[in-house]
C-alpha cells in the first residue's frame, strides 16, 4: 500500500521548501550586500516560505493523526527504532524553525504583496507579554529564539536529520530492497524506480 496523494504531496511539498529556504537565506549571507533590494527579496522569500512550512507541518501532523496510514514494513528493529526516533526529531524541527524564525524576525513579512504578516514584536500578544508579563522582546524572545534558529537547529540539528532521513530511505531501497521509498512515489515514478533498479531474478521472491 503507498501513501496517499495527500501525505506524498505533503511530504515532498515540504522538502521542496526546506531546499529553498537554506538557498534563499544562503544566497541572501553570501552573496547579497547588507540591505541590498536583491538579500531583502531573497529575505522575503525566506519568510514567506517558512511561514508556509508552518501550514504544512500542522496538515501534515493532523493528516498523519487522522488518516490512514499504510501499515509499516518489515525491517530489523533498530533501523524501526531509527526510524521512529528521526520522524519524530524531524517533526520537532520542523516545527521549531518557522516558530523561532518568526519570534525572532525583526520586519513583516509581504506574502508576494498580497497581504502582510506584522513581525512579532508588533503584534498584541509581543506587547501583552512585555507589559503583562514582564518579558522581554530582545532578551527573552528574540535572544533563544534566534540562537535555537541560527545556531543550533537551522545549520546543525535540522542538515543532520534530513541526511539521515535520506541515507535510511536510501538503505532500504538499496540495502534492504524493501518498498519504503516506492511508496512515497507517484505511481508512475515508483513503476520506472522498480523497473530500473529491479532485484536480479535469483535474489526475487
């Protein structure tokens, strides 16, 4: 049984746009002059999508806890174990790079000049917490939110759980000759991967 239409299109919309949001934000530091028109659409566009991961993931989280899911495969324990753990780090990360990505930018954000989202600090919850609470912007929520962000799951955590993501479909198809990465293709895309990488006729069922 493949996933369903849905949970591929999810899946694979949401690789689409981790790809561009590390060119995006990579192109903007290292190619772009600081405040440049070129870095701020780039900036823009790294905003935009991020933000658009965040309505992913909560589908895909409340598709993946209501639909039916095809039923997991056989494989060794560990590597379901492995599995099971990275899902659930990816998860994590996925939901805390849009989060801490908006608490801590410091401009709106113009959904390609259709409408605009207030950066944080501008909204009525950022000034509730300031003078209800007692936080503060810059210390409390822009300081861990950017360090969370730009330091630890952005350019770290986040790289390595995608890799690993891709090194274990990669095992099972390679290693384990299981369907895992088939059924997270189309069907006509999983028809010419099996076609093309078939087992050899002494190792079939």
């Amino acid at each position: 049984m493949r996933y369903s239409g849905i949970a591929r299109f999810l899946h694979w919309i949401t690789a689409g746009a981790l790809l561009t949001l590390y060119c995006s934000i990579y192109f903007k530091n290292w190619f772009t002059e600081e405040d440049s028109a070129v870095g701020l659409t780039a900036l823009q566009l790294h905003q935009v999508v991020g933000l658009s991961v965040a309505v992913f993931i909560v589908w895909r989280v409340w598709w993946r806890l209501t639909a039916t899911m095809p039923s997991p495969l056989e494989a060794p324990r560990y590597a379901r174990l492995a599995a099971g753990s990275t899902h659930a780090a990816l998860y994590c990360a996925l939901i805390l790079m849009p989060l801490t990505g908006y608490l801590y930018a410091s401009n709106p954000t113009s959904v390609f000049g259709l409408f605009g989202i207030p950066a944080f600090g501008d909204t009525t919850l950022c000034h509730w917490l300031e003078n209800s609470v007692g936080l503060s912007l810059k210390l409390d929520i822009r300081a861990p939110s950017r360090f969370v962000h730009r330091v630890m799951v952005g350019p770290i955590l986040l790289p390595v759980l995608i890799s690993a993501h891709v090194a274990a479909a990669l095992y099972h198809h390679y290693v384990l000759h299981d369907d895992t990465l088939g059924r997270m293709l189309s069907a006509a895309g999983r028809g010419q991967k099996i076609e093309g990488l078939a087992k050899p006729a002494d190792q079939s069922d």
